[in-house]
C-alpha cells in the first residue's frame, strides 16, 4: 500500500456518474471502503468490464426490462457509481464475523449486483461466491474465470447438466459460453456449440464435440435435440426452440426478454420441460469448483484484451461492440 492508502483515505476507481456511452466512465480518487463485520477488503488486482457493466452504464437491458432501471440501475444516475462484478486480488483485512478467509489470502470473488470491482479496493459480503484463486493461474487470468465460470455453474447446476447429457451452447464465444462449453464437457456431457465463423477453431479447441456456425446455419431447423439448450445470446425463446429439447429436458435462459420471464414457469409447466431464466444458488464450495478445475487443466481462461485502469474507457468501447470473446480483463494492481 502506499503511504496514502495506509492512512485508509483514497483510492484510485473507475467510477460512472451518470448514464451513457463509456466516456461516462472515468477514473478518479475514491474513498477506501471500509470492510463491516461480515466483510473481507480486498487489494484488487484484477476485474474484468462485462456485459453487465455494459448493461449498468447504458441502461441497455434486454427488451421488456426497462421498468427495472430505477429499482435495479438506479433513477438519475448508476446506483452503483463504481462498476465490476468480479475480482482477482489479495484479502488485506477481514470483519470479525469473517471465517475461512485471512489477509494475505489470494482470492478470485464474484461481487454480483454489488458491484466495486473496477477499483484497487474492494468489500466483499462473505455471503458472496468467494474461493482461493487458482494456484497455477495470474491475477488476470484467475479473474477472467469468474464472470462467465459463476454464471454458466449455476445454470448447468440447476439442471443438473451430467454424464451423457446432449448440451448446446448458443452464444459459446462470450465470457458465459466459452465456461459453459468446458464444464458442460467436463461433466461428461455432448456439446455442441454455436457461434460465428471466426471462433469456430476456438471453441472447438475448448473441448466442442459440435460447432454449429450461427451466420450459416439455424440450430434449430436441423432436426437434432439436446437435454438442455442454454442461452446466452436472448435469441432462444421457448417457442422457437421447444422441439430441439428432448422430451424432459431444459432452456436454461440465461438472458431473455420480460415476456420470455414472465412465460417460463408457464412453459414449464405445460411442456414438462424445465424453463427457467435462473440459476441455482453458487455456494463457496460449488464456486471453488472453478479454481479446481483451472488448476487440473479442465478450465482455461479465454481473454479477449487486456486493458489498464487508466483505458477502461477503451475496455467498455470493446465490450459495447457486443461481439468480445470470452473475457475483456481490467488490470489494476
Ligand atoms: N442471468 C444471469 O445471471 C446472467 C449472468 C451473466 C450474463 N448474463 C447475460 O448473458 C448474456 C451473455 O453474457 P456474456 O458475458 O457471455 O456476453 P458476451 O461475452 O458479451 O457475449 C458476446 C459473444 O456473443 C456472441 N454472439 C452474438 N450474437 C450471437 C448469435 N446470434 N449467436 C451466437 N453467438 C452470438 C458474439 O460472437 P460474434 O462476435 O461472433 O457475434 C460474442 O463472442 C448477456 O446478455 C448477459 O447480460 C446473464
């Protein structure tokens, strides 16, 4: 720490002030956050600029959503003016309350709606997905698990994706899709992936038994079906595609419209298939599954760019363009 951060006064964040495009965003000195006493501090060395940066900043949300703005985005302004939903970095302090975790601990950690990550420090509830990084990874490489990894865990979980199970992957070139691809395999699943041309050779090499090329071919006129279908493009309604799931089986709506919502239980119930546009609940112990399987070699990072903190204006641009892959990274530290 420096001098002036060891007094506990300021820190440098990235910081968005009001809504807009990514030059709404801009790095100034902050407060250091004080940890409660079920909070662990940590010294940020990485975060990553997602999707749902993209979506805090813009107010770009999927159709339908917009009544959400003022209740989760905030009404004038960001509700939460520093950005970042996840870290990799170094615990400096613990609240008494905090167990398992002590400073000088390397953690990876996904802050969720809590957003702080895209500052050199951050307070992390121990209520949220935290584990050890992963030994064999850097900073930046550990953090570009998190997003996607803790996102793609909790739906493959809620349908209990295993052994055997047909799985595709719509959208499996983003930061979700490319962890789906590798735990659905490493759960023994068959996936089949789809994505545009130019990452066809990468997801395949991510263990893709299928690739499916969404600029020449419709997954969903070709006869084939799958236990589970998981969706993280939005273009993947029930309607469109209920007869490529297998009798019993799942649309994992990772992203969908109100009405794809408001329709699932509905769908569900009618279809004996399971719809839904949740995740099961990722607990420390299920969230340390990522780090294992990084550290066995059945997890790689995929990292788009890299930027420091003083370009995140640059790092947003990228990701505004909606076609990054894998993960854009922030390196702070
Ligand atoms: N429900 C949740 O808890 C939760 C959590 C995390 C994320 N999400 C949502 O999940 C979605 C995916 O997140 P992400 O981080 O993976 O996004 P991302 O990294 O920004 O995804 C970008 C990727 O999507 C691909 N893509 C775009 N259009 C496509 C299409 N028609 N077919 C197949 N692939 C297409 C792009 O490939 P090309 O460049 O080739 O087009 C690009 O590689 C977002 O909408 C996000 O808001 C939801």
């Amino acid at each position: 720490m420096t001098t002036e951060q060891q007094q506990g006064t300021r820190m440098r964040a990235a910081v968005a002030y009001r809504f807009g495009g990514p030059e709404a965003v801009r790095v100034e000195q902050r407060p250091m956050p004080t940890p409660r006493a079920d909070e662990l501090l940590v010294r940020v060395h990485a975060s990553t600029v997602s999707i749902a940066d993209h979506r805090m900043r813009s107010r770009d949300l999927p159709e339908g959503l917009g009544f959400l703005v003022p209740i989760s985005l905030g009404v004038f302004r960001p509700r939460k003016p520093v950005l970042g939903m996840d870290v990799a970095g170094v615990v400096v302090a613990v609240g008494d309350e905090v167990t398992g975790f002590a400073p000088g601990d390397e953690v990876i950690a996904m802050l969720g709606s809590t957003f702080g990550g895209h500052a050199e420090y951050a307070r992390i509830p121990q209520s949220k997905a935290i584990a050890r990084k992963p030994a064999g990874l850097d900073m930046q490489q550990s953090v570009a698990l998190v997003f996607g990894g803790h996102t793609a865990l909790a739906f493959l979980d809620r349908a209990e994706v295993g052994p055997g199970d047909e799985v595709l992957v719509n959208g499996a070139s983003g930061a979700v899709g490319t962890a789906a691809v590798q735990l659905a395999k490493q759960r023994g699943a068959r996936v089949t992936a789809v994505c545009g041309t130019r990452n066809v050779e990468l997801v395949r090499s991510l263990g893709a038994d299928r690739v499916i090329d969404y600029t020449s071919d419709d997954f969903t006129q070709n006869g084939e079906t799958y236990d589970a279908i998981l969706d993280c493009v939005g273009n993947a309604p029930f309607d469109r595609v209920a007869d490529s799931i297998k009798p019993g089986g799942a649309l994992l709506l990772v992203v969908t419209s109100l009405r794809g919502m408001l329709r699932a239980s509905r769908d569900s119930r009618r279809s004996g298939k399971l719809v839904t546009a949740s995740g099961a609940p990722v607990s420390h112990e299920r969230f340390a599954e990522l780090s294992r399987l990084a550290d066995s070699g059945a997890l790689r990072p995929v990292i788009d760019r890299t930027y420091d903190l003083d370009d995140v204006v640059e790092a947003h641009r990228h990701v505004d363009t909606g076609h990054k892959t894998g993960s854009v990274v922030l390196h702070i530290a």
